[in-house]
C-alpha cells in the first residue's frame, strides 16, 4: 500500500521543469484520490498519447496541459485507458502542436484551441 498523498486530490505543476517519460505508467492505486492534474507550461515535449498513456489507470477528471509542447493526435485506444476515459470531463492541451482530433467522448470538454489542426 502506498501511504504518502492516498488523500491528494490536486496536483500543479504547471510552469516547472517536469518530464513525462515516453514509457512511464501512474501504478493503479497510487494517488487514488487525484482528479486533477495541471501540467500546463511546463516544456515536457512528447506526444499526446504518451501524456495520456501515462495516465490511464488513474480517475482524473480534468488534465490542463496547455502550451506543453505536445505533438500527435488526440486519442484514447486500448482498455487500459478505461478508468481515465470513464473519469475524464476535461481535457486542455491548447497551444500545443497537435495534428488531429480522432476520438470523441459525450461527457469530455475538450480544449484543442491554438493548435495547427
């Protein structure tokens, strides 16, 4: 069991140094509590996908990644993304680099604006 931050519910990081590793997975359980995530002007430069990838086995229900640098197209594929398409009411990945938008969800507020689509 994971015993630090089980009860965190937001977590800003928006305008700092993070990173997103392309392989990098949130372990289902840790931060069971965390719904919204803010990484918005933080240079992490990789791909959409690997942002939402990352984070598929979590509920967030809202993910600001504005103006991160993030590239490739806006879609969720594969059942390991369940519990974050089940969960997530809204998406901000404005003023990035995206090509596309291949998915819709009913329930999602999507935020695509300032992008080259």
């Amino acid at each position: 069991e994971y015993g630090c931050c089980t009860k965190l519910r937001e977590l800003h990081l928006g305008d700092t140094q993070v990173r997103i590793s392309p392989v990098a997975r949130v372990q289902r359980g840790l931060l069971p509590a965390l719904r919204s995530f803010n990484v918005s002007g933080s240079k992490l430069n990789v791909s959409v996908n690997n942002l939402l990838e990352s984070l598929a086995t979590t509920r967030m229900t809202s993910i600001f990644a504005a103006g991160c640098g993030l590239t490739g197209n806006v879609h969720f594929e594969g059942p390991s993304s369940k519990p974050l398409l089940s969960a997530l009411q809204l998406l901000d990945v404005s003023a990035n680099r995206l090509d596309a938008v291949l998915t819709s969800l009913a329930n999602l507020r999507l935020d695509v604006s300032r992008n080259e689509i």
